[in-house]
C-alpha cells in the first residue's frame, strides 16, 4: 500500500477506507477461519509449546495431538496470554529457545 517515501497522509482516502475496511473484514473473520483449519496431515517434527498458565491448563498441550506426530515439549509460564510478549515471559522462554536452537545447530549449552 505504501511506497517508499510515502506518508499515510499522501494516500487517496478512498485507498485507505478500502484498506481498513479489508482490514477489520480480515480482523472479523480470523476466529472463524482459524477454528475451522483442519491440516491434512500430522506435522512430522517435535514441537516446543509454551503454555500462558495464568489463563490456560498446563493439559492444553493435549490440544495439539491431533495435528503433531507425538507430544509436545511443553514450558509452563506463569502469566496471562496476552503477557507472552513481555520481559518477564521472555526471561523464561528465551533460555528455552536457546537451549533448543542452538541443539539444532550442534551448539552445546553451558
């Protein structure tokens, strides 16, 4: 939508009703397409899952069995869905991450 060196403001407005309009269809209809996904098959890989304790069960891994070929590797955080992305969470999830990354490279963590 936006060129380089393009303001907001430089845009016709019929542009920017259009995308925001396409942009709360698309905000609307996300739940409903994202509770109908079914893939069609089991990913092949093992999956890291960190679950928000303050607002779901530690079992909610169970969830994924359906979609994952085996259990997934789960990291309880102590806080809220919505404070996933802060300091705090990122303080336990980031050793996880790096533990695991860094596996994955032949890295061996201290």
């Amino acid at each position: 939508m936006l060129k380089e060196n393009k303001r907001m403001s430089d845009l016709d407005p019929a542009t920017i009703e259009d995308s925001l309009r396409n942009y709360v269809d698309m905000r609307v209809k996300m739940p409903n397409l994202a509770s109908a996904f079914r893939p069609a098959a089991k990913l092949s890989t093992r999956m890291t899952l960190f679950v928000a304790t303050a607002d779901h069960p530690a079992d909610i891994s169970q969830c994924w069995l359906p979609y994952v070929d085996g259990p997934p590797d789960v990291h309880e955080v102590p806080v809220t869905h919505a404070e996933m992305a802060t300091a705090d969470s990122f303080t336990r999830i980031g050793p996880v991450l790096a533990r695991k990354l860094g596996a994955m490279n032949g890295v061996r963590s201290k």
